[in-house]
C-alpha cells in the first residue's frame, strides 16, 4: 500500500515531466513519426475501421489467441482513453455485456461504454467503478465485496519517459495496482490482461499474477512496436479465496 501512495505522489511529478519531454522531442522528430505512422499497416487499418487507436489490433490479437470475450460479460478497461480497447470490448460482447472504461483524461467513451474520469489507485473511483458494475452507478453506497468483473484489461501507462528504469518501475506499480483491483474486483475463473514494460522485475510481478491465476501468458502482440519493451500478461481462470498477503502485498 505503502508503494501505491507513493506511486500517487510520483505520478503528477511524473505527468509534468513526461508531457514535457514528449513535447520537446515531438518538435525535432516529427517528420520522422510522421513517416512511420503513414507506412504502419495497424494505422492504415485502425483509420479504416473506424478504431481511435491502432492498439485496437493489440487487444484483437490477445481475444483471438485466449478467447476472452463472451457475449453478455462485464469488462473494465483501464486506462481507456482513446477508446480503442473499449470498441473493441463492446462489440464482442454485445448489447447485453457492459465496459466501463477508466481514465485519469476526460475522454467521450465510444457508444456504449460508461465512462469514467479518475485515477485507478484513488479509493473513491474504484468503488464507482464497482458500484457501475453491480448496475446503481451511485457513488454513495458503499458496496460489499462482490466479484463482479469478467474481464479486467490495464493498458494504463503515462507517457514513456525514455528512461527504462523509470518507465519499467512506472509500469511495474500500475501493474499493481490493476492486479489489486482484480483481486477485489474479477469474478472467479475471470480473465486479467496487463500491459508491462520489460525489465528486471517481470519474473518478480508474473509470479504475483500466478498466485491470482491459474494460467499466465506472457504475450508481444504483432501490433507492438518491435522496438519497444511494451508487453502484456494475459492471467486466465481466476482462483478464488487468494489474499492480498498470498499475493505479496
Ligand atoms: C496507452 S493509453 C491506453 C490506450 C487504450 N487502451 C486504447 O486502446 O485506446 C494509456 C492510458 O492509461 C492512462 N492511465 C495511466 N495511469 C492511469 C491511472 N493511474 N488511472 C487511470 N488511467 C491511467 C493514461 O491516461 C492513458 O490514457
């Protein structure tokens, strides 16, 4: 918990200094950007159908691989915004299904995903997310432990510094954090897919998801830069009865 606050207090420092560098190296390479995204396949593809991001393919590749959606399920996207992940959620699972999606920029959700705007690690959007999946949507019940959530995707991440150490820790406590949120959150036999970049500490977090899951994949999409050290974990069949200390926390 301890690492979560502090996880708080780095990330608007964090915010400041990410936004920043990424405006400054913008401006020298953006005819290179540019010039990549025009020749990229995903983003030909993603325009063409109508997806706000080319990770849309990321998620499409992790569904057609662990089969994670069913008509009718209840998914939380993490770190929604653009939207991709969620058009991607609710047109697998239907007008009877549900995605709420969750992030810290205020985003329009695409048709007929609930929108939230929060931080994930702030208590009182994680009882809102809860309180939308149980269906009243009202933040002033506190509800009980239930187990609600089918699916629960991260792709949370701020914008990468360039600094692997940072943007590994970065990624290592988000992942945390998304891994709490099930163990509260995902119903049992559920399914978790998290997004990480690689560094020292993946065997030391995939051995926390193991202790969740009964199946654990470690997954680099087609549509992941080859370049970048972005990965996913993919955890199926949620155990039941696991506790925050079994999990190491
Ligand atoms: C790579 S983008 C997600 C892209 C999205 N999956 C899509 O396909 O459109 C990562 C997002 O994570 C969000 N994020 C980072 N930390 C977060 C946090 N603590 N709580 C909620 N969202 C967070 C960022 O604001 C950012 O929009």
């Amino acid at each position: 918990m301890q690492k979560l606050i502090n996880h708080q207090l780095f990330s608007s420092f964090y915010r400041y200094f990410s936004t920043t560098q990424v405006q400054c190296s913008r401006s020298g390479s953006s005819s290179i950007w540019l010039n990549r995204q025009s020749r990229d396949p995903y983003t030909r593809d993603a325009r063409s159908n109508q997806f706000r991001a080319r990770s849309a393919y990321k998620l499409i590749e992790l569904n057609r691989i662990h089969r994670l959606f069913k008509p009718g399920m209840a998914i939380v996207d993490l770190g929604f915004a653009p939207g991709s992940w969620s058009q991607v959620a609710i047109r697998e699972v239907g007008p009877s299904g549900k995605v709420i999606g969750v992030d810290l920029i205020s985003t329009i959700p695409p048709p007929g995903v609930i929108g939230i705007q929060g931080d994930l690690l702030d208590p009182i959007v994680q009882q809102n997310i809860h309180n939308h999946l149980v269906n009243s949507g009202d933040t002033s019940t506190v509800l009980q432990d239930h187990k609600v959530a089918d699916v629960i995707l991260s792709d949370m991440m701020m914008n990468t510094s360039g600094i692997k150490l940072r943007d590994h820790q970065f990624s290592i406590d988000l992942c945390d954090a998304a891994l709490l949120f099930c163990a509260e959150t995902l119903k049992s036999n559920g399914s978790f897919v998290c997004k990480y970049y690689s560094g020292d500490q993946d065997s030391a977090l995939e051995k926390r998801i193991k202790t969740l899951f009964q199946t654990v994949k470690r997954v680099k999409p087609g549509a992941c830069r080859k370049e970048s050290r972005e990965a996913y974990f993919v955890g199926l069949k949620r155990k039941s009865n696991v506790s925050r200390q079994d999990m190491g926390f």
